[in-house]
C-alpha cells in the first residue's frame, strides 16, 4: 500500500500528540494526588445483611465529634431508614446511604445534596445545614411502582 508522504507526516503528529496528551494527564493526575473513588474506610456491604449489621442494623444520627455526625440512611422499597431525622443546625453532617435492594436516589432539595444509594456500596457525603426547619428527602432514581412516594424528612433544629 503506497502512503502519501503527507499522510506520513500527519499520522506521526496524530501518535505524537496521543502520546504528549496521555503523559500530561497522567502525570497531572499523579501530581494531584489523584486516585480511584474510594468508600472512605466503609467496606462494601452486602445488602442481603445489610439491615441486621452495625451500623445500618440501627440507622439515624450518630455523634463523631464536636460538632460532627455520622448520619447512616438505609434506602429501601419504597422508602428511608430512617423516615425522620432531627438534626443540629450548624453541625457537619456525614451522610452515610446505602440501599438493600434496588438503587434509590438520596436527595434533598435546596440543597447539593444528591446521592445514588446503591445495594452493596455506602455513598458518603458531608453537608452542613444553615437554616433551621423541615428538609425533604426525596428518591431520583425510578425504582418501582410506589417511586413517587419515597420520602423522608430531615428536621434542622
Ligand atoms: Cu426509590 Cu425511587
């Protein structure tokens, strides 16, 4: 096959510019430290005994520190564990969510919290609510027949 001394020379920068293109992002990444998505210490959980261990055996609020909480959410069909959280205002909220059957969406409007609460994988998030009152929970992911209904309420006090 007869290549044009053209075609030569624009397939060697193609290959020269992949190759500078793959260095820059990878030694990028190195240089920031960059690394795979972790559970943040969570192991992964089985969703069949999900519910029967701690700490989902017993979902809700936890305090960590001085100011801090662990709040561990179990997603279910078709709804949360728990259906009511009380809250401290200004504290520094650590969710925790994970599902024991199909993925159920976490989020709360109003804020950027927004989660996928998936079987057999703890979602973390940390989120500091402000303002006191009533925040909804909502499920965004189609999980079934009763999706629409799935709610919870976090009461900020
Ligand atoms: Cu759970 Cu939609």
């Amino acid at each position: 096959m007869h290549i044009h001394r053209l075609e030569k020379v624009w397939l060697t920068f193609g290959i020269a510019m992949l190759a500078v293109f793959l260095t820059v992002l990878g030694a990028g990444s190195f240089a920031l430290g960059l690394t795979p998505p972790d559970n943040h210490g969570l192991h992964a959980v089985d969703p069949v005994t999900v519910s029967e261990e701690p700490p989902f055996n017993i979902p809700g609020l936890v305090q960590a520190g001085d100011k801090v909480y662990n709040a561990y959410i179990l997603a279910y069909a078709f709804g949360f564990s728990p259906e009511i959280m009380e809250v401290p205002r200004g504290a520094e909220i650590h969710f925790y969510i994970t599902s024991k059957d199909v993925v159920h969406g976490f989020a709360i409007p109003r804020t950027n919290v927004n989660l996928m609460a998936v079987p057999g994988e703890i979602n973390h998030v940390a989120y500091t609510f402000d303002k006191p009152g009533e925040y909804l929970v909502l499920c965004n992911e189609y999980c079934g027949l009763l999706h629409e209904q799935m709610a919870a309420k976090i009461i900020v006090k």
